[in-house]
C-alpha cells in the first residue's frame, strides 16, 4: 500500500503538473500571436482591429498568468504547512457533526479564494474590459452579482453538497449510486428550468417582439420542422457589448434566447443562421448527448470517489489524524484532476465535432454564406483570437476555430 508521504508527494506533483501545462498551452498560443495580419484574415480583421485584437489576448494572459501563479503558490503553501489541516481541526472544537463541519470547512475555503481572486476579477471587469469597449458593468451590479452568487452557492452547492455527506454517511458503499442518482435529477432540472428559474435572478428575459426578425425565424423554424414558441431576447448588455446566443431546456421548456447585443450587430438573414444553427444542435440531439456524456462522468467520479474517500491514508497525506468526508474529497479532487483534464479533452472533441454538424445543418437548411458571415461579425466584435494553436485548441477549445469553421462551410456552397 501506498504511503501517506508518498501520496503527499504525488498531490504536489499533480498540482505543479497542472500548473506547468497551463502555462506551456498558453505559451504555446501565444507564439502563434502576431502583429501583422496574417494572408488568411484579409477580409476578416482590418490591420488595426487585428491588433487590438492581440493587445487583448495579451492583456487576459498576463493577469490569467498572475492569478494561476499566486493561486498555485497558495494552494502549495497549504498543503506544505497544513493549513487544511489546521482548519479542519479548529472547526472540530466548534462542531462534531460531520455534514455541519463539512459545510464549514469547504464554506470558508471558497469564500476565502473568492475573496483572494476578487481584485484580479475587478481589474479585469473594469481595466481590461474597459478598456477595450467591452464592459458595461456598474459596480452596483457587479456588487449584486456578488452577492446573489454567495446565494445561490450557499443554497444550492451548500444543499447538494449536504445532502451528499448525509448519504455518504448512511449508505457508505451504494453512496456513489445514490449521490449519482440526486446530481443526475439535479442536472436534468437545471438543463430544463435554468433559464426560467436561475437566469431572471440576473438579467431580464423578454418574448422577441412581433416584426420582420420573429417572423423569419418562424417561418425558418416551420420549414425545418421544429416547433418553437419561446424565442427570447436577454439584456445582455447590462454587463458586455459582447453577443451570444444559447439554446435551453427539453420539450416544451425548450427555448431559444439572443443577445440584444446580437440583436444590434446582426443582419434578420444573419441571426436566422444563427437560430438555424442552435436548432441544428435540437434536431441533432447534441443537447441529450452533452448531458448524457455529462451524467456518465459524473457518475465515473462518484465512483472513483467511492474507492477512497474513506481512506485514513488521505487525511494522513495531509498530516490529519481525523479521517473525513470533506478531507477526502478535498485530496480527492487533487488526485483526480488528471482524469479530469483526459474526459475533458474528450469532451471538447465531441463538441467541435457537434458545432460542425450543426453548421452544416444551418449551412445546408438555411444559407451558408449568413452563418459565415455572423461567425465573422462575433468574433471580430468580441476581439477572438482566430489563429491559435493547434495543441491550445485540442486541450481547451470547446467550438472549433473561426477558419475551420468557414472552411466547412465553403464545402457545403
């Protein structure tokens, strides 16, 4: 068997190894970086926006750098001088019952980290964003966003993660089928009711009004054979000039929601294949495979869970004499990082894999040349960087890269 020094060592490791791979990717993407406009996005960037462009991707770097550096040193610093530990064990004079300590003791780390990583995330909302056209936060709203998020973490991820511990507690062996079993119902509730419930806690949703660009979407809607009622518009500007738009819920909860952003920078041809393309995702059941894939990988890591966190030797790894739920799951979550980053890569595979199926099915049902020519418009707009590295994009690109994209359409013309 393992020992709890050489398990020690190992957490560090995995911890140095996350650290150093996310810096060599970024380094990788940021030699592919220029500033002159490379032949190919001639008629894609101007010289002049291509690099504000660079000049933002380099500005996310510096202060993601600096954020990841001191975040890993922190983290480090903890394990080294069992800052954890310390932790757990002045909670212990304050509560012995396990749910209430394991709420606690994870509570205050996530608070402490939000709080630690707050000045990065004002610089980068009110600096960076600033200053490059995108932001439009007031400090009022991001105070309430704040706030409403400590909420809804405290009540939905302090609820869950309780009712967690207390199944743990009480079945022990079937407990990563059954904390399975209530995650899964909770992310099929929150694919259906996210933007119903959730969403309006932050921004307003509104039915897209009656006129030429509802009437084309429907027309669209009906020669495709998809039956949509709820098409919405979200103001997406309170917060960003940038544009987006997302497909929701199953059924007759699903819904369509645009940017008013979007809105204001679209053409009606554009934004249809836009739509065209989110109900190319619905007609080719991407939405039921995502959560599908989603729903066995969580229950893989309840699994793999189960198999040590009951073990003393992961509360020894940290120096700890108590063996725990949460110590468990704190070196847990450490350990099991690596499997994490495989599943990811796959998962990133299988949807650029969906994102090209369902430009496809926009390009062939609707008009190749609208969607190109929208995917055109948002990334210019939002500053994307659209010659990154390969490797970048394998590990961390869930869409593929602007130029695959048209050149996938260009086939399909």
């Amino acid at each position: 068997m393992i020992s709890a020094k050489v398990l020690f060592v190992i957490i560090l490791t995995v911890i140095i190894f996350n650290y150093m791979l996310e810096q060599f990717l970024d380094f990788l993407n940021s030699r592919y970086w220029s500033d002159k406009l490379p032949d190919e996005l001639n008629g894609i960037y101007d010289p002049e926006r291509y690099k504000k462009s660079q000049e933002y991707a380099k500005a996310k770097r510096k202060i993601s750098a600096l954020l990841n550096t001191l975040s890993t040193l922190l983290i480090i610093g903890l394990f080294w001088w069992k800052g954890f530990v310390i932790l757990d064990d002045y909670l212990r004079t304050i509560t012995e019952n396990q749910i209430l300590l394991g709420l606690m003791f994870f509570g205050i780390i996530g608070f402490v980290a939000d709080i630690l990583s707050l000045p990065f995330d004002l610089y980068n909302t009110f600096i960076i964003e600033e200053k490059f056209g995108f932001n439009k936060t007031t400090f009022r709203t991001y105070i309430f966003d704040k706030l409403k998020g400590w909420l809804l973490a405290a009540v939905l991820g302090g609820g869950l993660f309780a009712l967690i511990i207390w199944i743990y507690l009480e079945t022990t062996a079937l407990f990563w089928l059954f904390a399975w079993g209530l995650i899964g119902i909770f992310m099929i509730f929150m694919s259906m009711f996210y933007s119903i419930l959730i969403v309006p806690l932050f921004n307003k949703q509104v039915p897209l009004a009656d006129g030429e660009l509802r009437n084309a979407i429907e027309k669209f809607a009906l020669k495709a054979g998809f039956a949509l009622d709820n098409i919405y518009v979200i103001d997406g500007s309170k917060r960003s000039s940038k544009a987006n738009a997302y497909f929701s819920g199953f059924g007759p909860k699903k819904r369509i929601v645009l940017f008013d952003t979007l809105i204001q920078n679209h053409t009606v041809e554009e934004l249809v294949a836009i739509l065209a393309h989110e109900i190319g995702h619905y007609k080719k059941k991407h939405t039921y495979l995502g959560l599908g894939i989603s729903l066995v990988q969580t229950g893989l890591m309840f699994f793999v869970l189960s198999l040590f966190v009951g073990n003393q030797i992961l509360s020894e790894a940290l120096g700890s004499s108590n063996t725990s739920f949460h110590i468990g799951v704190l070196v847990f979550a450490i350990l099991y990082s690596p499997v994490s980053l495989v599943l990811g890569l796959l998962t990133n595979y299988v949807s650029r894999k969906h994102e090209f199926e369902a430009d496809k099915f926009a390009g062939e049902k609707f008009n190749p040349d609208a969607l190109g020519s929208a995917l055109k418009k948002l990334s210019v707009n939002n500053l994307s960087n659209l010659k990154p590295h390969p490797i970048y994009v394998f590990f961390y690109y869930s869409h593929p890269p602007l130029l695959q994209r048209l050149a996938a359409l260009n086939k399909i013309k």
